[in-house]
C-alpha cells in the first residue's frame, strides 16, 4: 500500500530550516527539476541551485537550495543543502543589493576566472531567492513602494 503524504526535512549546516508531511515536492537536481510524490521509488541525488516546492492541502510554498544532496525514500524525503531559506524569510531588497553588486564585479573580471565563475554564481544565488519570494508573494510585501 502506497504512503499518501511525504515526511519532508531540509537540513543545512547552521539549521533545521524545516519538517513537515506534505503531498508532493518539487526538488532542484543537479540536471534539473524532480518531482516526488507518496510511494517514490528510493534514490539519491545531487542538487543544484534553485527552489523546492512543495504541496500541503491547497497550499503550495517554496525554499531556496543552494546545492546539497537529497535522499528520497517511498515516505520521506531529506534533503542536506549547503543553503537553504524559506520564501518568507528572504528579504529580497537584499537579495537585488546583491545581485546588482555581482553584476557589476562582474564586468571587472574576464569570462574563466575564479572571481568571474564566483561572481556568476553570486547572480544565480541572488536570483534564485528574488524568484523563491517572488511566487511565494513576498516581493511585493517587502519592498517599499516610494
């Protein structure tokens, strides 16, 4: 008999970010997206960067991940990533401060170098989180309107 929820744990160094059961998740793999429902066959794999949703009821809400791992088992699915932030949580004034001063790093570096690769993956970062906020509803509740 298939399970017909999912026990989701996301885990990073500094934190516990969350625990719950949920109806379906959506993970961002190294070569792209995976979804996961109730009753998946078991695998590891490796994440890149990007967002995970996931589904409780009517709701769906979203993390970053910054690259990890994931161990997805037919009831549970844990996942280590390096970072990982709620949507709610980012401030995403920030998150634009930041990609704007990548962006122009950026431009000061030639395409192959460690500070243009580090630059390159400062942007995805920045733009991962903006876009994260963004469908969860945040942004607009965060930035101040002049």
């Amino acid at each position: 008999m298939l399970p017909e929820s999912i026990e989701l744990q996301v885990v990073t160094p500094e934190r516990h970010v969350l625990e719950e059961t949920v109806l379906a998740i959506e993970i961002p793999g190294k070569e792209g997206y995976l979804g996961v429902l109730p009753g998946h066959a078991p695998l590891i794999t490796e994440l890149g960067v990007g967002i995970l949703a996931y589904r409780t009821g009517s709701a769906t809400r979203y993390l970053t991940i910054i690259e990890g791992y994931a161990e997805v088992l037919p009831d549970r699915v844990i996942v280590l990533a390096e970072i990982s932030e709620k949507a709610e949580e980012i401030d995403v004034d920030r998150s634009r401060a930041a990609q704007d001063r990548a962006q122009r790093a950026l431009a000061q570096h030639g395409p192959g170098t460690a500070e243009w690769q580090a630059e390159r993956q400062a942007i995805e970062r920045a733009m991962v989180r903006i876009a994260a906020a963004s469908q969860a509803g945040m942004a607009r509740a965060q930035t101040k309107e002049p």
